[in-house]
C-alpha cells in the first residue's frame, strides 16, 4: 500500500468581505472560501437568491466574484493571491460597461 505524504503549504492572506483570511498558495478562492465555510458567493440579478460554487471546473457561473474591485470573477478558475480582496458579488455586477444614449436607440 502507498502512503500519501502530505507536505504543509505555503499560506496567503486574502480578505473576503473585510475578514482576513489564510489560504493556501496554489489553491482557487473558491477552494479557499469553501474550506472555511463560506458558501454564498453571490446574489441573483433578479431574485437576490445566494449562490455558491457548483460545478468548481468554470461551467456554471455560480461563483462569481468581486476580485480587487474587480466583478464577475470566477473564484473556481482564480488562484489565490497574497492580499487579493474578495468580495460577494450582488446581482450581475458592476461591469462598467455603460451605453450612451446615442448607442442605445440604434
């Protein structure tokens, strides 16, 4: 029988809603997150309903994020990084991304 030799990681402080938390370098804020207990990642556009990560492979789009003030992240495809800031994303998230009035009756 084969052992398995587990070696200590490194660890990295993010924050996630203004709480400091240790991760492991090398590991995806979704993993991070889920680890210590956080499960609601997000809101619905419409409804407000919480989501969290499903599918943790980038399909489902259940886990996005705010990522250094930056939204619609997925914590499942984004690794981990000394002093990101993570933050729950409410609705669809600011893209930044605004039509002028010109652009929008065309």
């Amino acid at each position: 029988m084969h052992e398995i030799e587990m070696k200590p990681s490194p660890k990295v402080s993010i924050e996630f809603d203004g709480q400091t938390l240790q991760a492991n370098k090398g590991e995806t804020v979704a993993a991070a997150l889920l680890r210590q207990t956080h499960l609601a990642f997000r809101t619905t556009p419409v409804t407000g309903k919480s989501r969290g990560p499903f599918c943790m492979m980038g399909v489902c789009f259940d886990c996005l994020v705010e990522i250094d003030g930056a939204p619609n992240r997925q914590a499942c495809m984004t690794y981990v990084e000394d002093g990101m800031r993570v933050k729950r994303q409410l609705g669809a998230g600011d893209t930044g991304v605004f039509l002028s009035d010109e652009e929008d009756t065309q």
